[in-house]
C-alpha cells in the first residue's frame, strides 16, 4: 500500500486509492458475514433433520412391538379348526371315515308327561261292618288277586246277626204250620178269615227278615247254609275287590274299621296309560294311533313304547297344553302310578341329509362334525422349514342338529360341506379333544 502512496504522489489521487480500499474491505466483511450465516443455518437445517430421524426411528421401533402383541393376540383369540392326526393315532382310537347320507327319518315333537292308572283299575279296601283289626296279611308293594284275604276284623255283633238268622229260621217253620193250620179251619168255616189274614202276615214277615239276613252274611262273607249253633263265628274276612299291586296301607293291628275308615289301597298298573301334554302349536300333527317313545325322569336308560289312543279338546288348567291320551305298549315293568316322564312323539318320515349321531360333537353349546380338508393347521405354516410327520387333517364345521332315528341324526351345515366330502364317523370325539389340546398347546 505504501508503493501505491508513493508512486501517486497527487492528494486528489491518494483519496481514490483510499476510498477503493475502504469499498474492497466492506465487501469483504459483507460476504464473510453472508457465509457465516448460509453456514448457520446449514448446520441448523442439519441438526433438524436428524432429530426427526431419530424420533421416527424411536416411533418405529415403539409401534414395533404393539403391532406384534396385537397379532400375537388375534391369533390366541382365533380358536383352532383343523386338527391334524397320524395314521397311528387314528388306527389306535378307531377313527372312522364316512359320508353324509340321504336317510329317510321319522321327526319327532318332545312332550313331558305324567303315568296314570284310570280310577277303574285303583281300589280303596274298606269293611262293610265295624270291627277290631286282627290280621293284617299285606304290606305296601305286595301283590294281590281278586278275592284274597287281606285281613280279619272281629266284633261280637256278628254273633248276634248269627243268633237272628237261625232264630228267624225257627220261627218261619213255626209261621208256616200256623199258617197252614189256619188254612185248613177256614176252608172248613172252622176258622175265622182274621187269623188266617195275621197268619199270612207273619210267615211273609219272618221269610222277608230272613232274606235280609241271608244277604248280609254273604256279605260278611258267612255262608248263611253252614251257620248253626255249633259254629258262629266272631270274626269277618276283607278281601282284595281287585287284582293289583298294595300302594298304601293305613290300618293297623288292634285299629277299628268301618265302612268310612279304608285298611289300604290297591291298584292294578296293568292299565297304565301316558298322558302328555302337547303344546297348541304342535296339535295339528297329532294323530290317533302315533307312536311315541319314552323315558322314567328317574330311570332314562331305559325306554317304553306308548300309542296315542285320545286327544283332548281343552286346554289344562290354563297351561295352554292339551292332554294327549297314550296306551302303554310292551313292557310295563318299573311302571308306576304318578311317575314323571319325558316322551318323543313320531311324526311323518322326511329324507334329508344325515351322519351318525357319533359323528356329531357338542362344545360350548353348539354342536361340529369333522370334514377332512387339504387345509394344514396354524402351527405347520409358521414352520415350514421342520419337517412334519404325514397327517390326515379335518376341519370343525359346525352343525344344526335335527331329527334322530335309527341311530342317525339330521344335520343342517352353518359353513359349506362338499356335496363328496368326507367326515369322521367314528372317533370324533377323540378328533375333537386333539384339536383342543393343539390349541392350548400353541
């Protein structure tokens, strides 16, 4: 600079060089200052971008997780539907394969209702005459025919309808000689009409006495011909009115009975008949002459035909039922008055598609069979790289149940069964219980 100085000497030059000197250095701290800021905001712009990086990244790996538990989660919820099994185990439970079939089957209403004897066949044992219990020949279950002794009474006032029988006996052969012996005094205007009149009356009256008196001991069950002096007897017999089955016993040893005081009761179950009650909406399919099998509420292993003889034509006690009248078929044994029931009435036969009742399984209310699928269960497409044993896979395809008959059940698919498909007839149960324990398993 000095150079400059010196090599223009003049002042007005001198003033130029300084001025371009001030212009050079302003710009240069302008531009310096211009840098400093671009480069600011650069590293600015940068530190920026790489908070948003690292809180994306932070994000990602946040949701990460979440994403993993909620499918994770689904798939817990999602319940298992195809169980795979080795041929050995199907071999060692017996597992069966099968078709669904077009069966021709009986449906059927169910009903509950009541075994009753009709008051024809039950009998209330009384005694036509007072007297003190002496025996007592039967017990409640005992079984008794028409006719037999089932107790003695005994009271003296027999004796003394005894005594007036044989009495009345006496005086009838003394009326009849009276009478004929007035007879002969009229006919020979020996007598007078008014005694021959009184001793008609007598004889009439002893002979109508005599009658009365025949009845009742036959009643009593005295033979009026064998009564005598030598052999009254004190004591009556009760006998049986009908043959059946003792079901109460209410008199005892030493306890007085009359015609209003019952020793037991009797009644014959060989009449038994089933009344079942029939809801208004299922009367239209009852018929006369139906079939309809039942079970004892007590007993339902075993099962008893009836046949519908009756059907009512009013409601019951304003239940809005019918009483359906049914004749008990076969066996009656076990059979008794009053038992509970729970029957199945047969109505018309229908064809429609039908399994094994084996074949059908019941979990959580609702009943599946099982189709064999080429579907392969979850945990074989998560590990695709093991190898996995040879299998036979089905699918839990649920199912409406409807009419069972002659061992098979109609079905109604909730999903779609092939038309050829093929199910588990036999051992479904144990398919079933695999599937289960697969999925609690996983």
């Amino acid at each position: 600079m000095k150079s400059l100085f010196t090599t223009f000497s003049g002042k007005q030059t001198q003033m130029k060089v300084v001025i371009t000197y001030d212009r050079i250095k302003n710009k240069y701290l302008h531009m310096k200052l211009k840098y400093n800021i671009i480069s600011l905001v650069l590293v600015s712009l940068f530190i920026v971008s790489c908070g948003k990086k690292e809180a994306s990244a932070e994000n990602t790996t946040e949701k990460a997780p979440e994403k993993t538990e909620q499918k994770e989660k689904a798939k817990e919820e999602a319940p298992a539907t195809i169980a795979a099994l080795t041929d050995e185990q199907m071999k060692s439970v017996g597992v069966a394969i099968g078709t669904v079939e077009m069966k021709e089957l009986t449906s059927t209403i169910k009903a509950n209702g009541l075994l009753s004897v009709p008051n024809s066949n039950k009998a209330t044992i009384t005694s036509l005459y007072g007297g003190i219990i002496k025996t007592l020949n039967i017990q409640v279950g005992s079984v008794v025919k028409k006719g037999q002794v089932i107790a003695t009474i005994a009271n003296p006032e027999y004796i003394q309808l005894q005594e007036d029988y044989l009495t009345t006996n006496s005086r009838i052969t003394y009326a009849e000689q009276e009478f004929r012996r007035q007879r002969e005094l009229f006919d020979n205007d020996a007598g007078a009409k008014k005694n021959l009149q009184s001793a008609d009356a007598e004889l009439k009256t002893l002979r109508t006495k005599r009658s009365s008196l025949l009845k009742q001991l036959q009643m009593m069950g005295i033979n009026p011909g064998s009564v005598n002096n030598g052999n009254m007897r004190s004591g009556l017999v009760i006998t049986a009115p009908i043959s059946g089955t003792i079901s109460g016993i209410t008199a005892q040893i030493g306890s007085y009975v009359d015609i209003s005081s019952p020793v037991a009761t009797v009644i014959d179950n060989g009449s038994i008949h089933l009344d079942l009650q029939i809801f208004e909406k299922d009367l239209p399919k009852m018929r006369v002459g139906q079939i309809v099998h039942f079970n004892l509420t007590n007993n339902p292993e075993t099962e008893y035909d009836a046949r519908v003889y009756s059907i009512g034509s009013s409601f019951e006690n304003e239940s809005k039922t019918i009483s359906m009248h049914c004749e008990v078929i076969g066996n009656k044994a076990g059979l008794i008055d009053g038992m509970n029931i729970t029957g199945i009435v047969s109505l018309d036969k229908s064809t429609t598609p039908a399994v094994p009742t084996s074949a059908i399984v019941e979990a959580d209310s609702k009943y599946y069979v099982f189709v064999q699928t080429d579907k392969k269960p979850e945990e074989e497409h998560e590990e695709k790289g093991k190898p996995h044993p040879k299998t036979t896979n089905f699918e839990k395809i649920e199912v409406v149940k409807g009419t069972s008959d002659m061992g098979y059940t109609a079905i109604t698919p909730i999903g779609q069964i092939p038309a050829d498909a093929k199910i588990v007839v036999k051992g479904a149960f144990f398919v079933n219980a695999k599937l289960v324990n697969s999925g609690e398993h996983e």
